[in-house]
C-alpha cells in the first residue's frame, strides 16, 4: 500500500526545494558576475590602464565637443539610427544614437546607456524597452565612445586613465545634446538613465549638468575606483596602483553628489558582485531605492519587469515635480 506524506510534511518538503533553488539560482548568477569578471580583467590586463596625473574628468568634458557641421542636429528627433561626431582632445570620434520615438512629440524623453563592453550598445535597451511594447516616452539608446567593437573598449577606452574620462565625456555631451534638441522639438522633460557603466553615466549628467528632471542609474554607483578594487579583490588580481590613487582618478562621488539626491531614482541587485550592494547603497535616499533580487549580469534579464514599472513610476514622478 502505497503511504503518502501528511499535508504539512508534503508542505515542508516544497518550502526545502523552494529553498535550494533560490540559493542554487543565486550561486549561479554570482558565478556568472565572477566569470564575467575575470573575463572584463583579462581584456584590460593587455592595456596600460593608468597614467601619470593628468587632465580630470570636468577637464575632459570642456574639451569635449559635438561637431555640429558634421552633425545632422535635425535628424536626432527622427526614429533610426544616427551618426554623432565628437571632436576631443584624441581627435574625431563617432557615436551612434537609436531613437524611438513616443506618438506624441509632447512625450518626455528617456535617455537610456549601455553598460561597459556591451556590443551592441542597444541590447539592454532592446530587453527593457522592446519596441513591440507601447512606451509613453521617447526612449534613445546612447553608444558611448570606443565601443564599435569588441576589443575597442579595453584596447582605447582603457589605455589610459584620459581615455577612461573620455568615454564617459563623450556620452555626456550626447546627453547634453539629445536633451536640447528633443525638448527644442516639445519633448516635455527628459529623464536620463543607463546600466552599469551607463548608470554612472546618468549619475555624472546629473553631478555636471543638472538638467534632466529625475536619474534612474541601474546597477550602479558613482564609485568606480570601488567596484574595481572589489572586483580584484574577488578574483586575486593585483591593481597597478593604491586604493587611495584609485579612489583619487576614479571615485566620482564628489561630482554626483553637487546634484539633487531627491531627483536619483537608483534600481540595485541585492547579490551584485560589481556593484555589492551593502557598499554602493548608502549613497542613496532609501525610499528612492529598488532593491532587487539579482547579481550584475544577468540583471536586466531577470527582472526587467520590475524595472519597467520603476521607470514608468520615474516618469510619472517627473510629470509632477519640475526642476
């Protein structure tokens, strides 16, 4: 005769299985944000990484500027794919810009950028925005500089701390001008957002320029210089210079925090091995934060879901509290 389990042991027996997988699924991310760790470590290990002191980031960005001649300024608020040239202190660079346009020009617009590496630089954008879903926003994917191919992140954008600057410079300067241009053409707000190195970027737009009504920085922090000693630190690699030269070039905390805090609407995995969260997290207003049950890699793909209904609440939020 075959003898069943009782009703609370069967329920004890699923609470355990419940249990397991959840810690199993959680390894697995982290194991996934160490292997991409590892990975991210060797293509930079090729690459002189570091300089001695030279321009800072705010004088980077001066130097910075968008060619405007060679530019089409006009063609940035239609829906495609647009070049941008920037002129820099390492000469030309071309950026590219997706735009998806709202059906109203009226629509606030919502700047979205890439993480570091990520080719192409829409594939984050894709996922948290298809286009087969309706959005009340114009959405635009930023590339940042140096990010064409595979290699070209690590072998230009990490040979030397300026061309670090650079990168984020460039992309700022887009920010600047996709704002100005969207809200000439009655966009009614705009609210800047990016994953990982993207959400930094977001953080610096609002540190500089403090003109886009709210930040959604997803899976990131000011903090660069942290999630580099961190991450050698997890996977035994020795930096070529101190914490305290590191936190110096790459800790952009004291930029971030000339913006306003109560406009940053942050979105962080509770098991990020780049970004960990009980070491970024205190840098933001508790009640603006969404915690979320992920690692870094395999973030966006677990959970857009609840980031969407973030950024829609972001947006409603900005509708109702102008700068």
């Amino acid at each position: 005769m075959l003898c069943l389990p009782q009703k609370k042991e069967r329920i004890i027996h699923l609470e355990n299985d419940s249990k397991i997988f959840v810690a199993f699924k959680r390894s697995f991310t982290q194991q996934l944000d160490k292997l991409v760790l590892r990975i991210l470590s060797r293509g930079m290990a090729g690459a002189n990484e570091h300089v001695a002191p030279g321009p800072s980031l705010a004088e980077v960005l001066d130097q910075t500027r968008v060619n405007r001649r060679k530019t089409i300024l006009y063609n940035l608020v239609a829906p495609g794919q647009h070049r941008i040239w920037l002129e820099t202190p390492f000469g030309e660079i071309r950026c590219l810009v997706k735009v998806r346009l709202a059906p109203l020009p009226s629509a606030p617009l919502l700047l979205f950028h890439h993480g570091f590496a990520e080719i192409p630089y829409t594939s984050t954008w894709k996922q948290l925005l298809p286009p087969s879903t309706p959005f009340p926003a114009h959405t635009v994917a930023v590339q940042a500089p140096y990010h064409n191919s595979y290699r070209e992140p690590f072998a230009s954008g990490f040979s030397s701390t300026q061309h670090i600057y650079q990168m984020f410079a460039g992309s700022l300067r887009i920010y600047e001008l996709l704002q100005e241009q969207f809200e000439a053409n009655r966009a009614a707000f705009t609210v800047a957002s990016g994953l990982s190195w993207g959400g930094i970027t977001s953080l610096l737009y609002e540190g500089f320029f403090r003109r886009a009504r709210a930040t959604i920085p997803m899976f990131a922090s000011p903090n660069l210089a942290l999630v580099m000693t961190d991450g050698a630190d997890l996977i035994g690699r020795t930096l070529p210079m101190s914490r305290t030269e590191m936190d110096a070039l790459f800790n952009f905390t004291p930029v971030c925090d000339q913006g306003d805090k109560e406009r940053i609407f942050p979105v962080m995995g509770e098991d990020d091995l780049f970004f960990r969260f009980e070491r970024h997290a205190m840098v933001y207003s508790p009640e603006r934060l969404l915690a979320v049950p992920s690692a870094h890699v395999a973030a966006v793909r677990r959970t857009r879901r609840q980031i969407r209904r973030h950024v829609l609440d972001v947006l409603d939020w900005a509708a109702r509290n102008p700068r």
